[in-house]
C-alpha cells in the first residue's frame, strides 16, 4: 500500500537458495491477500515498514498471509498459546532436507506423493507438510503427543483442498516414545523431519522464553506474554535436547529398514557430540551435518541413515522413479 515505503531487499543471510522468503517482506503484497494483516503494520524509526513482532496475533497473522501468499492455504490458525513458528526457517529446513535426498539421486529432488515424510511433533501449525507438500509434493505424516495439536493439524488439513490426500495425522499415545507406536508394520519413509524440543524441563523453557521477550524489548515485567507460544511438549522434554536426540538414534536404530534417512534439527552445539557417539555405536553407514544460519541464528540439521550403498540403490529403483513436477506454490 501507498502509505508505507518500500523496503529494501537483500537476500535474508543464508537462507538456501530455493527458499521464497529472500529479501524484506512484501507487505504491501501481503495485505493485498490477507486484509486483516494491515492493523499490525507500522513504520519503525528506521523507516523500515515491518509488524510489532511483540504482538503475538500479529505473528500470527503475518502468518497466515505467508502461507496464502506463497503456498495457496488459505485456511489456517493455531490455538492461543501454541507456538507460532518462523516461516522462513521451517522452509530452509525442509530445502536443506531436500537437498540431502538429492545428494543420493543423482543431483535430482525425488519429488511426489510416493516420497513419504515423517514429521515428528508436527504441533498444531501443521507447518513442515504444507511447505513440503506444496514445494516438493510429498506425502506426510504428522505425529504429535498433544491431542489439541493433533485435531487443529487435522482442521487445517481438511479446510485446504491443497493438502487434500497428502497429509496424515497422527496422534502418539506414550510422550516419551518416537517412531515406537508411529510406524505401522511394514511402513517405510524416505525422510524424517525433527523439531525437538530444547529444553530440560518447564522452569527452563519459561526462563528462555523471558529472556527472548527481554531481547526483543517486550518485556513488561516479571511474566512476559510469551509472544511465539509454545506448549510444554513443543519446548521441552525429560532430559534436554540430548536425551531427546539420544532416543532419537535409539528408535531410529530399531527402524533402520523402515526409513532412508533421519533427519533433525540440533539447537545446541553442545548436543552434536552425544548424538554423533550414538550413531556411531548404532552403525549407522552415514552420518552428516548441514550447517543453517538465518541472520545472527545459527542452528544445523544432522542426517543419518542405516542403509549401505546396496540398500540405498534398490531403495531409489524401487521408490524414486520420476514423478510428476511437484505443484506450484501460488
């Protein structure tokens, strides 16, 4: 719109090179598809026209206008309180991912609904199978321990005919369990996708959770609102990020045949030894690290498989014969 100037856009600092969300905003574009998204802008004293990211419905909002804008949803919504992921950065993830497939393909992204994902705790946003089926048309299932989440995901699934077939559900009955109770006998995916969660236990997650509020200026005393959400089964687990990656490895290891390649995000440096001595001992035949850095947030997916090069040849005959272009992101 007129009233606010444009930005200037360089690309975001690393983000991959198929990610849609290069450069600043387009928010003149965005309330053109998403009206309601127009109240939370402003212009800031930079002259930079951006949103209050304080504002946890502004979030949410923009949101929303990115999903519609760059990936035909138009329907979608979370619970207050439930986290609000970053849009760009859960794309990266899943174009880096990608790109781990490809690595083994001959340079190419096997792409269609034959390619199968496992998204462990896909929350309530539903976010990993809606980029990933709309940039690569790949077919998902969802796991989640919250059965909130699990009924929101569905909601979102079933209001978006894009997503029609291409993503499946699935409620785990034992919080602390991975794959056990989530792959049914005979089941196989090509890729696992991760977001565990960080934390050890509640009173840490809180304290993060402050000390980001304060990093953004929008604390407003002792008990900020916790502006990107989040329930206790997205931000914490018995043990941290390691004991969650440990038994990670654990069950990947009793589904070696089930899955090509595991993949999940790792927040702390400090966890990467831990995991890579329990592959180790688990033998798996490849291990890799793929560094991610978003602006001043460096984070890394760590990818693993149990497959040897026989195994992963047959995999690619059998499963990764060329398919359809995937569908095009409106």
């Amino acid at each position: 719109m007129s009233q606010f100037p444009p930005n200037p856009a360089p690309k975001k600092e690393g983000l991959h090179p198929r990610n849609r969300h290069q450069g600043q905003y387009d928010f003149a574009r965005l309330i053109q598809t998403t009206p309601e998204l127009a109240p939370f802008i402003a212009v800031n004293q930079y002259q930079t026209t951006t949103i209050d990211f304080a504002n946890p419905i502004a979030v949410k909002t923009l949101n929303r206008a990115l999903l519609k804008q760059f990936y035909g949803i138009a329907h979608w919504d979370i619970p207050a309180g439930y986290l609000t992921p970053p849009i760009p950065g859960r794309a990266d993830y899943l174009h880096y991912a990608a790109d781990v497939l490809a690595s083994v393909n001959d340079g190419a992204v096997p792409t269609g609904r034959n390619i199968r994902v496992l998204d462990i705790g896909v929350g309530a946003n539903c976010i990993y199978p809606i980029i990933g089926h709309r940039e690569y048309g790949w077919k998902f299932v969802g796991s989640d321990v919250d059965p909130v989440a699990v009924r929101m995901a569905k909601q979102i699934v079933a209001s978006n005919p894009a997503l029609n077939g291409a993503v499946e559900v699935r409620l785990q009955p034992k919080s602390t369990d991975i794959f056990s109770g989530m792959v049914k006998p005979n089941e196989v995916f090509d890729l696992t996708i991760c977001n565990p969660p960080f934390h050890g236990s509640a009173a840490e997650a809180e304290a993060a959770g402050q000390r980001k509020e304060r990093n953004l200026g929008t604390s407003k005393g002792p008990q900020p609102e916790p502006t990107f959400g989040g329930q206790s089964t997205e931000l914490w687990y018995p043990g941290g990020e390691g004991t969650f990656l440990w038994r990670m490895a654990e069950e990947s290891a009793l589904n070696r045949r089930n899955f090509f390649w595991f993949t999940t995000l790792v927040s702390k440096k400090e966890t990467l030894p831990g995991l890579y001595k329990s592959l180790k001992k688990l033998q798996a035949t490849d291990v890799r690290t793929i560094p991610m850095t978003q602006g001043h947030k460096i984070s890394r997916m760590v990818a693993w498989t149990f497959l040897d090069a026989e195994q992963q040849q047959a995999w690619r005959e059998k499963r990764w014969a060329p398919a359809p272009t995937a569908p095009a992101a409106e």
